[in-house]
C-alpha cells in the first residue's frame, strides 16, 4: 500500500464523478477509480434542473428535444410537446468524461483501473484492491486505504456485493442499446428534437424501447427484465420497421439497470454506494442520471459529515434524504410500471392516456420539477377519473374475452 486517503470512490460514472468533485471541492483527499472505456447504455436525457443544480453548461448538450413521442402497440402514435421548456440529450461517452475531467481539476486524483476486492487492514481501515489498466495478468493488484468508499460501479456493484445484505439487491432491467449514426431530418418521420419511447410487446414485453436523437448520433435501444428476452433482436426490430438499419452503427452497449432504490445504502461502518449501486433509476421511464448525480451529491455529503465527526450513523441520511425527496415519485412510477406496461392491451391503453392534456401538463412538470405537482387539484380529479375509465374498461374488456372464450 502506498497511500491512504480520506475517500475512495469507485466507479466514475454521473454519480461517482459528482461524489468525488463534491468531496474534493471540500477539501478531502478523494481517489476516483474509474473503469476506462465503460459506457452505460442510456438514452441520454437530462432535465433543465440538473443543468442548475449541477453547473452542467449547455455545451454539454448534443440535442435538445422539444417533444415526446408515444407509440402504442396499433403503431398510435400520441406526440407530447414539452412546451416552453427542452430536454437536454448527452452522449454518455462526452458527459461522463466531462464530470471526471471536472472532478480531477477539483483535485480529486484519478485512476483507470478495476475494483477488485474490499478487504481491512490490521486496524480496520477499509483497502481497495484493484487492477490497473493495462496491468500484466496475473500481476499483483494495487492496494489502497480509504477512511470512506462510495460504491458508484454501477447496477452489479462489487462495493455492494462486498459490503452490503445480500437480499437487498434490486430488482433489474437488462438494456441494450446502439449508437448509430443519425439519419437526415425528416427521413420517416425522423426528428432531431424529438425522443421516441415504443410501448410495443414484440420490442419489450414489460418495458419500452427508444430512439433517442444526440445530434449526429442516436441511441436506438430498448429495456426488459425477462430472462431470455433477446434484446440485440429487438432494437434489430425496430430499426427494420423505422429503416434506421440503413444507417452505420458507431458503438453498442449493454447493462443491468436497477427499478428499485435498495433498503440499505450503507455498511454502518464506513462504506456507502449511490447511483445504480444505490438503485435509483426511476421505474416507468428509466431515467437515471438526474437521480445517479443526485445520490453521488448526498453519499458525498454523507461522507463528508462522517469524515469530520466519526459518527458512522451519518451515513444513513444519504438514503434518508433521498427517499424524503423522491420516494414518492419512484412509489408512483413503480405503480405505472406494473399496471400499464403488463401487457399489449394496457398499453395501448396508456399511449391513449398520454393524449390528454392534463396529463401531458403535470408529466412535463414533474419531469423538470422532479417532484409530484401539487397544484391544480382539478386536473388531478381528472386524471383519476379517465384513470379509473381505462381501468374498468381493460376489466370488462378482459372479462368480455373470458367469456367468448369459454363459449363453444
């Protein structure tokens, strides 16, 4: 072992690159060990607030969307424009590498290597193990001390494994996605300001799948959380029947994307994970960014807190404050998910619901608020009420069928 510092964040994703800018800002000597060349498959979209609350400059931005597209299973296609508002699109190649640069700059030192093993040492300082890039197989790994680890190595966290109840681990969707070059504009319908999520069985039978523009790039990928469930086939699928299959592929990737936040983010001791490790991609939509930078913000200051007072019970309000701020939302979209994305029919259902009004309003504004409005109380009367409608015709639509089945 040749150093000690006062953090060790592994994994320089959104929220391990926020975690160790945070700390290093602070003043902490902070080690950020990132696993070179790993990309997240993601459809890259980004609220106006993370730009705020992050100082993320719009130059970070490759495409700003105007709109939403839904496509129901009948090929319904409902348009949903944002507004007065945008959402920001980032290639994770550029963004990640920007927060990590930024982190660096801040003081943080910066390693390209892989975790290997959380071990103790005589005392009980935490050490971590790792390979570096390039390093000879079966060369010895490079050990190092930390007062505190921040888990951000992503939805198969090692840190978590090593350090955290196993029976806690999230459920998952498997995503998969390709990068490919962007068609012109107009080409089938194409449009570079506008994101479109496919609600359609044969593309995911319990998620969605996407084309999300990044300027001169798109992202073409789809999720699911069926074993078996062949995604390469599918986003082949969906680039036959919008003929992006005409169009270059520049990368691929794939991952294990969390639904849900773990119960546990912390070891009571000295160890805390966030972002995939913590579980917060949000069910429904999948967005995951906004909430990984989110929890890198709070272990950081988790961390900080514990590392000036030694009181490891200061670790537990990174989970606290999160879940205080956005449990509801996840508690309401973990509910969308199971209800409307169960199958073709519900689905169908819910694209028709995306056209109304009220609804098209409060999604936006809880997507750039990233909280549940509350205001309007009428238009959530509404909603409930063509809510309950959808409800009570799937049943006697499913029941009607029941019955003509069971005629001879």
């Amino acid at each position: 072992m040749t150093d000690t510092f006062d953090a060790i964040v592994v994994g320089g994703g959104p929220s391990g690159a926020t975690a160790a800018d945070d700390l290093a800002r602070a003043g902490h000597k902070v080690l950020l060990l990132d696993r070179a060349g790993r990309i997240k498959p993601c459809g890259g979209a980004v609220p106006p607030r993370l730009l705020k609350d992050f100082e993320v400059p719009l130059d970070q931005l490759c495409a700003r969307a105007t709109s939403a597209r839904m496509v129901a299973p009948s090929n319904l296609a409902v348009d949903m424009p944002v507004g007065d508002g945008f959402v920001g699109l980032v290639d994770r190649e550029v963004f990640d590498e920007w927060l990590r640069v930024r982190a660096t700059t801040n003081g943080a030192t910066r390693i390209d290597g892989t975790f290997e093993e959380l071990e103790r040492d005589a005392d009980g300082t935490a050490v971590i193990a790792y390979r570096p890039k390039g390093a000879e197989r079966g060369s010895e790994p490079v050990r190092v001390r930390g007062r505190v680890v921040i888990g951000c190595d992503g939805g198969n966290s090692g840190v978590a494994r090593a350090s955290l109840p196993e029976n806690d681990k999230p459920r998952f969707v498997s995503a998969y996605h390709e990068v490919i070059e962007s068609p012109p504009e107009g080409f089938r319908g194409f449009e570079g300001g506008r994101c479109d999520i496919y609600y359609q069985g044969h593309l995911s039978p319990d998620f969605y799948a996407w084309i999300f523009p990044h300027g001169d790039k798109t992202s073409v990928g789809v999720g699911s959380a069926v074993k078996g469930f062949a995604m390469r086939d599918a986003v082949a699928r969906l680039r036959e029947q919008t003929g992006l299959d005409a169009f270059k592929t520049i990368r691929v990737e794939g991952a294990p994307i969390p639904l849900r936040p773990r119960k546990r983010w912390d070891n009571g001791k000295d160890v805390i994970v966030a972002g995939d490790a913590a579980g917060v991609v949000a069910p429904a939509s999948g967005e995951g960014i906004y909430y990984a930078m989110t929890a890198g913000r709070l272990a950081a200051e988790s961390a900080g807190e514990f590392l000036r007072t030694g009181n490891a019970a200061a670790l537990k309000t990174a989970r606290k404050k999160f879940m205080k701020t956005h449990g509801k939302v996840f508690m309401v979209l973990g509910i969308m998910q199971w209800f409307w994305y169960r199958s073709d029919n519900m689905r169908e259902r819910f694209v028709k619901l995306c056209r109304d009004p009220d609804i098209q309003q409060l999604t936006w504004e809880s997507y750039m608020n990233k909280e549940l409005v509350r205001k309007k109380p009428m238009a959530h009367v509404r909603i409930f009420l063509k809510d309950t409608g959808q409800l009570l015709g799937a049943l006697f639509s499913g029941k009607s069928k029941e019955g003509a089945s069971a005629r001879p």
